[in-house]
C-alpha cells in the first residue's frame, strides 16, 4: 500500500534540504528523496570543488608573482593535481555528509534512496537504479528540486572519444597537457583560468564574437584581457562539428568545426555549454505537471506549479540557476506556506557572480538592458586602478559600474569586475533591496582601506547616460 504523507521533497539541493527539515518542525511528516549524492549540484559537481579549486589555482598565482610584492620564492611553482583534488575531495565529503546526517537526523523527516517519478497529481514512486519499485507514496504537498545537468551537444563521433562536463571534470588525476572547452561563459572561463593556473595549455572555442554575452561588451572585453594575458587562448566564431580520436596520439581528440578551419588537437575536451532541467525522467506527465520547450518547470510568483499542492524550486524552475536562488525559493516558500507570509520570487532583484579572478559580480540590470528599457537614467564608471586597497594588493585589473534612475534615484544595477568585487557587490544589493534611494549609499562612511569604500566615490561620478 502507498505510504502517505503530508510533504514529499524530491531532490536534497540547497532550496530542498532546509524546507524539508522546516516542513518536519512545522508537525507536517515529511519524506524526502535522493537518488544520487546529498547536497545537490553546489556541494558535490557545482559551487564546493570548483571553489577549492580556484582557491588552489589562485595560490598558485599568487606564489608565481609573489616578487612583484618583493617576496622571493626558490624555485618553480607546481601543482600537484592528486593533492587538489583530495583536497576538494575531502570538503565535497564533509559537506555532504553533513546534508545526510542533517535530514536524516531531522524530526518528522523520512529519507527514502531512490528515484522518484510522479504515477498521479500527488502520488510517487521511489525506484532503485535497476528500474524496481522500492516504495510507493503519496502526500498532501510535493516539493520538485531536482536541479538540472550538463548539456552535451550531439557532435559527430562523440561515441568514440572521452569528453568532459562540470560532473567529471574535476575527477581527474593528471593535469591536462592541453584542455579545449567548448563554451564562452560562466563555467567555460572559471575552467579555463582554474587549468591554465594549474599549468594546461588552456583553448576556449566560442560560437559568437564574444565572451559573456549576458554581460556589458566592456566587462566581456575586461574579463577576456586578464585571461588572455595569463595565457588562455580565445577562438571566436567557431563551431565544433564533429570530433575523433588522434590517429597517432593515444587519448588525445581532434575537433573539427563548421567553418572548414584546421581541425584543434587537444588532450582533454570539455563541454561549458548550458544546463538542461532534470525533468525528462520524473513521470510529470502522468501528475499533468505542465514544462516549456525546455524542459524547465514554469511557476508563479510563489513558486507553484499549474497542478494544485506541487512546487517547484530551485534551478529546474528556470527562475534562477545558482545556488543562492534555489536557497531563496526555500525561504519564499517557506515564509508563505508556514509563516503566513507573502513574498514572491517575482519582486527577487537577481545579483550573482562569475568567479574568474578578479570575480566578475553583477545586480539588477546591465547598461545594456537599461538602454533598451528606455528611460532616463545616470552612468558612472570607475577603474578598479582608483582603489587604494587594489593598488596596495597589486591587483588593478577591472571597473566599476553603476545606474541610477535619473528620477526616483534608485539604483537599477551595479557590476564590478575588481579584485573582492563579489563581496563590494553587496552593498548595493542591500541598498536595492531595501529600496533606498543611491544616496543613503553615496553618503555613507566606509571603512578605509577597502574595496567597498570607492562605491560612494563611484556614485560621485554620476552623469547622464546618453
């Protein structure tokens, strides 16, 4: 018989793991189901290894220019791969465990392993890995937070080489001779500086004229300057169509583009090329739960599916794809299901942040999107070479930018390319949020020296944006 239960969470993310242990504290008997590693993309192929890593790659750096702040170190710099990846390893490990023990641990919380495919509006199947049923259930309310995967695009000869996503990446055990990646955004450029730092030939393959296409042309254009000049190499307007394996070198891949360009010889390939929602397979059509072309899950502003009693939450809602969206569907839904609250993803002013080095950090709307809104607004750009706090570091690289509604004075967006620009970042989030006027920030006194303090410098600068 099926088991029932108030509350089903499917999938233990960022948004999914707390709402399940506050849907237990509430007295609601909750169930929640895993198939694979608990704690979601972040902890186990997302935020927590690629982070380790940049952190490792940047020590690298740093000790490889360490005499230009008058430090001498004996010898060449190395990594050593195995004891990075350990490194990661071990935090990855730490993390999830502690998501397991958490929810397991939780009052009125009922794990169950498995996979979960809808069999009606509000019942489920947990399935193991061989396809058998292993429970049967059924509850009240049922939470969707199954995240999304790698998009691999289906180029010619893919069955005969190995390639790489985000997923495995970071698996390896030796260091790339020479990793191509296929992609010219977030992901690919993180890669790209992560394994040129760590000492790969590093080729990025971008189909368009230019990186980031979802940022300003300028920060594109800042952001490409610093990993050029580390030495990672760009290809614009290229199209890989087909890839094989090396005819005289074992493990190494040639890529073929549209273009009819010489084809690239590479040890590693990875595909940086989007995400898809982990939708295909949960049975939505048997609940009548409703996606779009993508496979994305469409919601309202409260995150509810177009079937009574089911939400979707986090990256497969196509409402946000980082973790800090995913967190936030959870207190959304969360304030308003147990706390009686109203709050909508729909009022969420989007900020998030490209963790190259210096990051890449962005709030609300780009200049871009300003200019094609239409209305009038100010403009105020500063080089990162202003601030004192930079310059002491040696790490100049980058701008500011800021815009203001040239009527209400509130701030429509910020972006920072700088060195600590994803944590200088928040001081225009909270103005935003708070809906303060830009001169509450203008006037504010920061702390010297900071990166954070040239904000209000910044909003000195102000002038119309023609």
């Amino acid at each position: 018989m099926p088991q029932h239960f108030d509350a089903v969470v499917i999938g233990t993310g960022q948004g999914g793991s707390p709402l399940a242990v506050r849907l237990g504290q509430s007295g609601r008997k909750t169930a929640v189901i895993e198939r694979g590693a608990f704690g979601g993309t972040c902890v186990n192929v997302g935020c927590t290894p690629t982070k380790s890593y940049v952190a490792s790659a940047r020590a690298a750096h740093v000790a490889r220019h360490a005499g230009d702040l008058g430090v001498q170190i004996g010898g060449a710099i190395s990594v050593d791969l195995p004891a990075v990846k350990a490194r990661k390893d071990r935090i990855i490990g730490e993390s999830r465990d502690g998501v397991e023990k958490w929810l397991r641990g939780a009052d009125n919380v009922t794990v169950f392993n498995g996979h979960a495919r809808f069999t009606g509006p509000h019942s489920l199947s947990v399935s193991a890995p061989d396809g058998s049923v292993l429970q049967e259930l059924s509850a009240d309310e049922i939470f969707i937070n199954t995240g999304t995967r790698a998009v691999v695009p289906p180029l010619e000869g893919l069955e005969r080489i190995r390639y790489y996503t985000n997923s495995n990446l970071l698996e390896l055990t030796e260091l790339p001779a020479h990793l191509a990646i296929v992609g010219g955004s977030y992901i690919a450029l993180e890669f790209a500086q992560i394994f040129r730092r760590f000492g790969s030939e590093v080729t990025v393959l971008v189909r368009g004229d230019r990186l980031l296409t979802r940022e300003d042309a300028d920060f594109a254009r800042s952001v490409q300057t610093v990993l050029a000049r580390e030495g990672v190499e760009f290809r614009f307007n290229v199209q890989p169509s087909r890839v094989e394996p090396h005819p005289h070198h074992e493990g190494r891949v040639c890529i073929g583009f549209e273009q009819n360009l010489p084809a690239l010889e590479a040890s590693h390939l990875l595909f940086a090329t989007g995400r898809e929602p982990n939708t295909d397979d949960l049975g939505l059509a048997a609940a009548g739960i409703a996606t779009d072309r993508h496979g994305t899950i469409p919601v309202d502003g409260q995150l509810r599916t177009n079937v009574p009693g089911v939400w979707a939450i986090g990256d497969v809602n196509g409402r946000g794809a980082f973790t800090h969206t995913s967190y936030d569907d959870f207190q959304i839904v969360a304030a308003n299901l147990l706390d009686g609250g109203s709050r909508t993803v729909d009022t969420r002013i989007m900020a998030y942040a490209v963790f190259v080095d210096p990051p890449l950090a962005r709030v609300g709307m780009s200049e871009a999107e300003v200019r094609k809104d239409g209305r009038e607004a100010l403009i105020a750009t500063m080089p990162m070479s202003r601030v004192g706090r930079a310059r002491e570091r040696g790490e100049t690289d980058g701008f500011m930018k800021a815009l203001v509604d040239a009527h209400t004075k509130q701030i429509l967006g910020a972006a920072i390319h700088g060195v600590e620009g994803d944590e200088a970042i928040h001081t225009f989030i909270d103005i935003m949020t708070a809906g303060a006027p830009y001169p509450t920030l203008q006037f504010a006194m920061h702390i010297h020296p900071t990166i954070s303090e040239l904000v209000p410098t910044l909003l000195d600068r102000l002038e119309p944006l023609k």
